[in-house]
C-alpha cells in the first residue's frame, strides 16, 4: 500500500470511530431521555393513584358515615313509632274498660 492510501485508510477510520462514538453518545442520551420520560409517568401514575386512593377513603368514610346516620334515623323512628303503638295499645285498653264499666255502670 502507499503511504496516501494508508493515510487515507487511517483517516477513513478514524472518521469511522468519531461517527461510532457520536451515535453511541446520541444512544445513550437518547436512553436516558427515555428513562427520565418512564420515571416521570410512573411518578405522575403514583400521583394519581395516591389521589384516587384519597377520594376512594374519604367516599367509603362518607358513605359509612351516611350508613350510621341512617341507621340511627331508622332506630329512632323505629322506637318513636313503637311507643306510639305502645301508647294506643294502652288507650284502646282504657277505653275498653271505660266502655265497659258504661255498660256495667
């Protein structure tokens, strides 16, 4: 070989291992862009599940609290409505017995 084509060899590698490295740079960069675009939806996803986590606890807490509170409604009407039976149970007894002494009478 010449001493110009051995130059020009030399030259051709060279420029070679320049484009080699410069794409192996690009790569890794591009690499890395991706993994910090990955990192921040996983971060942003965990975000929203946290979030959605928070709303699903304070609903299930409002709901039970919705549940309790119509419980207690249900008892006291329930309890009212009861007493009121109880109290005209006892008034048609008394006006039985009433009713019966007007006839005994």
């Amino acid at each position: 070989m010449k001493n110009s084509e051995s130059q020009k060899l030399q030259q051709e590698i060279r420029s070679l291992k320049e484009t080699i490295t410069a794409l192996r740079a690009a790569l890794e960069e591009q690499q890395l862009e991706c993994e910090r675009r990955v990192q921040s939806c996983r971060q942003a996803s965990s975000e929203q599940i946290r979030q959605l986590q928070d709303t699903i606890d304070r609903m299930r807490i409002k709901l039970e609290e919705e549940f309790y509170s119509r419980e207690a409604h249900v008892q006291e009407v329930t309890q009212t409505l009861s007493d009121q039976l109880q109290q005209s149970q006892q008034t048609v007894i008394a006006l039985r017995a009433q009713l019966e002494q007007a006839r005994n009478g």
